[in-house]
C-alpha cells in the first residue's frame, strides 16, 4: 500500500496522487471495489481528486509570487556563483605559492648543504 502501514489521510502527496491517477478512469463500481481493496473511503478520493485540481490552479497573485521568489533565488545562484569561483582561484593562487615556496625552500636547502661554509662546520 502507498501510506506503508499509515492511516490514508497521512499517506504522502505523491502516494495520494498516486491514488488519484489509478481511480481517474473507474466507474462508481469500480472506484468501491478498488476503495475496499485498498482500505479507503471513496470519499478520500474524491477529496484528493479535488485538492489536486485546485493545486494546479494556481491563483495570478501566487503565480507573480513564485516568479519574484524564482528571479531572487537566480540572483542568489548567481551571486554565490561569483563567491565560489573567486573563492577557488583565491585557493589556486595560495596553492601555487604553497608549491614555489616548497621549491625555493628545497632549492636553498641544497645551496646550503653544497656550500663551503656547511661541510666546514660539518667536518669539524
């Protein structure tokens, strides 16, 4: 069953949708048979039936709604975009001189050891 052992008005959205999609086509006789089967009131159904119409009839004011929080939502995309990629060449750049100061490092280390000065004091 689509609620996995929950009462059917706590079934999830897609569960009931689910419901609503399967009983579309049945006759009256039908939709009781399938009711029993499933351990639901035909009346259930025909509520979600009802709610999930009037979902996608979404009102002008909901709509201008969502399309000023989707144009907010890309500025902020966008603006995070710009964030990370400064953010990661920021990081490239202390990367590379994290590796030139290891070579120059490397190189003076080798100076030293083949200086004069060092076998000197190490002979000594």
């Amino acid at each position: 069953m689509p609620g996995s052992g929950k009462t059917p008005d706590a079934w999830s959205a897609d569960a009931k949708s689910v419901v609503v999609i399967e009983t579309a086509v049945l006759s009256e006789a039908e939709l009781s048979e399938y009711c029993r089967s499933k351990a639901l009131c035909s009346e259930q159904v025909r509520q979600w039936k009802a709610d999930c119409l009037s979902g996608m009839q979404a009102h002008p004011q909901q709509v201008r709604e969502q399309q000023a929080i989707r144009r907010k939502d890309k500025k902020r995309i966008k603006q995070l975009e710009r964030d990370l990629n400064r953010k990661e060449k920021a990081l490239a750049e202390v990367v590379a001189l994290l590796v030139l100061r290891k070579k120059l490092n490397a190189l003076w280390d080798d100076d030293e050891a083949n200086s004069p000065h060092s076998q000197s004091s190490r002979l000594s």
